[in-house]
C-alpha cells in the first residue's frame, strides 16, 4: 500500500518528528495500524517506533498516549 511505503520512506529517510496519518474510517484506521505494526515488527524489537491508532472506540486513557512525547530515538505514528 502507498501509505505503508510513504511512512517506511519517513522512517527510513527523514530526520526525527512524529507522523500523523489521517484516514477516513475505523476499519481504514483498523487496517492501516495492522499493516504499519506487521511491516515494522522489526523495528518495534529494535525499539525505534511507537505506532498509535486513533479513534472514538478508543478508552480516553489510550487516546492521551498519543500526546506522550516518545523517549528519545523513537519515532511516532498516529494513525
């Protein structure tokens, strides 16, 4: 998927910052995260990405972990 590759090109070629990530729906939302969280099964071992899925489903507890600075070297994607 595009998405997938644009964020993969970020991660891998952009300086630090955090990625946010806009889509139309719940289940877009739902698929998108599972991709992101498949395709960076390596970097989530190694540490370097935080991926936040964002939605009105979500409890509010889970919603305010999107404005935690990630530690540093971490990347974040809010999806």
């Amino acid at each position: 998927e595009l998405i997938v590759s644009l964020v993969e090109y970020i991660c891998f070629n952009k300086g630090e910052g955090a990625i946010l990530v806009f889509m139309s729906g719940l289940a877009e939302i739902t698929r998108l995260y599972e991709e992101l969280t498949d395709e960076y099964s390596a970097l989530a071992r190694d540490g370097s990405i935080k991926i936040y899925p964002l939605h009105s489903t979500l409890s509010t507890a889970e919603q305010k972990q999107i404005f935690d600075p990630p530690p540093k070297g971490y990347r974040k994607v809010v999806v």
